[in-house]
C-alpha cells in the first residue's frame, strides 16, 4: 500500500508542477499546493474512515477539483 501512497502523491507533484509551467506561473509553487491539498485529504480520510483505497481516490479526487479551480483564471475565452 505504501508505494501506491507514495506514487499518487509523485504523479499529482508532476502533474501539478508541469501545469503550472504551461501556464507561465511557478511550478514549484502549483506543486506544493498538490501536495499539502493531497496529503490533508488523505490524513482526513485515514483519520475518519480508515481505508487506504478510499483515501487514495478521495485525495485525487480533491487535488482534481484544485488543480481546475487553479486553471480558471487562466482559460480563454473564444
């Protein structure tokens, strides 16, 4: 289960620091956002309910819904 833990949180970092770059902001900065909104969800939801499964799904599902809030500023309008 560990390295599953640890191989969500990597892919959000790059996922989050590479959309950062595409829109010209710091990634470093969109990366660490990632991961803190990663890292509470899943101690919220180990804390609560207690399965890793469900806990790894909650948090992606939430640094999603961050990452799009994050985008919106940053979407055109054609």
């Amino acid at each position: 289960m560990l390295i599953l833990i640890k191989l969500t949180f990597i892919i959000v970092l790059v996922i989050f620091f590479r959309s950062g770059k595409k829109v010209g902001e710091n990634g470093i900065r969109w990366a660490v956002i990632g991961a803190v909104g990663y890292m509470l969800v899943f101690a919220l939801t180990m804390t609560i309910i207690g399965e890793t499964f469900i806990a790894i799904t909650l948090s992606c599902l939430a640094v999603y819904f961050v990452r799009a809030r994050l985008l919106i500023p940053h979407q055109t309008l054609d």
